[in-house]
C-alpha cells in the first residue's frame, strides 16, 4: 500500500508538471501587457504551438525542431493579432478572442486530420523526440531524498519556464530595454516623446509573449499527453494563465508560484482517495476555473497601486493624439 507520504510527494510532483504550461502562458500574456496590450488568444497561440510542435516532431524527428516550430507558431498567432491592434488600431478583446477561435480550429483540424490519415487512427511522436523532452537524469542530484525528485526530475522545457520568469523579471527591473517597454505600457504618449518607438517595442514584445505561448502548448502534447494528440488537448489553460497574470500582479516571479498553486488544484482529483472523500470528478474539474473566477474577485478588491495593471493596458495608441 502507497504511504501518505509517497502520496503527497507524487500529488507535489504532478503539480510542478501541470504548472508549466500555465507558467509559460501567464510570462507570454504579462511580457504583453506590459507594452500595452492586452491579448485573450493565449488559448489559441498554446493551441497553435501544442500542434506545430507536434507536427514537427512528427516530421523531422528532432525535439529542438519541434520546440523552434511551437516558439514561432505562438509568434505567428500573436503577429496576426500585433498587426490588427497595433497597425490596424483593431479592438483588442475582439482581436484575441478571435486568435483563440482561430488557433484552437486550425490546431484541432491538423491534429485529428494527421490522425483519420494514419493506419493506426493516430500518429505517434518517436521515442528520441520524447526521450529528449522528458525529465532529465541529473545524476546524484535526481537521487537526493525528496527534494532529488521534486527540483531536479523534470522535462528542459520545465527549467527553461523558470529560467524565463527570472530573466523577465530582471529585464522589466534591470535593463533600459526593460524601463522603456514598462513606459509604453503605462504612458506611450510620454515613453514616445522621450524618444522611445511604441510600435517597435510593442511588435516585439508581443510576438515574444506568442512565442512563450506556444512553447507551453508544445509542454502540453509532447511532455504532458507524450506525442499523442487528444481534441481539445489544451483544455481551458489558457483561459487559466489570464487569471494568473492578475493573481501574479503582473510579476514575473510571482507567476511561478500562482502556477504551482492551479496546477495542485487541477491534480487533486488524481490523489484525494474516493473512500475519504465522495466528490464527483466533474466538481474536481471544474475546479481550477472556480478557483479562477474568485481570484478576479478578490484581487480587484484589493489591488493596490503598485500591484495595478499596466495604465495603458487595452488602449490603443494613435500617434497623432499626443
């Protein structure tokens, strides 16, 4: 018989490995309103990146070609959306919420399309692609009591989204690229006249937050569902990391905690035993959005100044108005 403890330590395990994708797409969605812009389609740039990767590992058989393929297909998404917000001065809302209907259509038609083709319904992803992207042998690292499986027993992609909320937070603070995207994000109208290119800087800054989005995507259908294609294989998560970028006020380090936090919640329904507590699964599911809705509440009454978005967030920029 499993011991509690065994128990506990898989149920903490299973959560770091459910928090990814969400941590991937609450730093693309944060870097992004930090210049300004708010984008609903995370869900659609994690779905393009979950089937591109997935695509590519399928085709070339490399892991580094699979996760270069899910980066751009995120840029891709978000580029589409850049062009309509910040050239074209579309709605944003209505801009993403329409990149998340088009990435989730086009992600589930290339992935059950490559399924109904192969003999076997489905098309799996190679062993060396998978091999390669799930946790790593550290050695005498992974063997240490406890800590050798929580810290140091996870898939490259796992150490590449901590890596990434630390390096954001230490460009946001650090670095005068980082002081200048902050400025076009609360005043664009000041950070232009002291000679910084709005545009530029929030093209960049967008297609960058696509990118880290799709990565998570990429988690998703070759670490988490190893190389086998599901409908709907994101499931919601990046309706999640909108939420997160709220409950982390907007600060890369703190996402990484709001992440493990909704990634507990959506593996609790795995390690509660039925003979403790009777809960239905549905109830378990819908639990992470539940939890989601309340935050939202909560934080819009107690946000304080420093912990505001970003003044400028959601409003378009026209040049000629300064």
């Amino acid at each position: 018989m499993v011991s509690f403890w065994d128990q506990a330590l898989a149920f903490l395990y299973a959560s770091i490995l459910a928090s990814v994708p969400l941590l991937y797409g609450t730093l693309g969605e944060i870097i992004t309103e930090k210049s300004g812009n708010i984008n609903l389609g995370v869900e659609g740039m994690m779905y393009l990146g979950a089937v591109m990767g997935y695509l590519a590992a399928h085709l070339f058989d490399s892991p580094l070609l699979a996760v270069l393929f899910a980066f751009l297909a995120g840029m891709a998404g978000a580029l589409i959306y850049a062009v309509l917000t910040v050239s074209l001065k579309a709605n944003q809302n209505v801009a993403g919420l329409t990149l998340t209907v088009f990435g989730t259509g086009v992600a589930n038609f290339i992935g059950e399309s490559l399924g109904s083709s192969a003999p076997a319904g489905t098309v799996f992803v190679s062993g060396r692609v998978i091999g390669t992207l799930v946790p790593l042998d550290l050695g005498p690292l992974s063997d240490i009591p406890v800590l050798g499986r929580l810290l140091f027993q996870h898939s490259i992609l796992t150490y590449l989204a901590v890596a990434a909320a630390l390096g954001m937070h230490w460009y946001l603070h650090k670095t005068r690229r980082g002081l200048n995207l902050r400025a076009v994000g609360e005043n664009p109208s000041a950070a232009d006249a002291m000679g910084v290119e709005v545009s530029k800087y929030k093209y960049a800054h967008i297609l960058f937050g696509g990118g880290l989005c799709g990565l998570g995507g990429v988690y998703v259908s070759l670490v988490t569902c190893l190389g086998n294609w599901q409908p709907n294989i994101i499931g919601g998560q990046g309706w999640i990391a909108l939420a997160l970028v709220i409950f982390a006020s907007w600060k890369p380090r703190r996402a990484i905690l709001g992440s493990l936090v909704f990634g507990a919640l959506s593996m609790l329904r795995l390690y509660i035993p039925k003979d403790v507590i009777d809960i239905p699964g549905a109830i378990f599911s819908m639990l992470p959005f539940a939890v989601t809705c309340i935050v939202l509440v909560v934080s819009s009454i107690r946000m304080k100044k420093e912990n505001q978005q970003p003044a400028a967030c959601g409003i378009n920029y026209f040049r000629e108005e300064r």
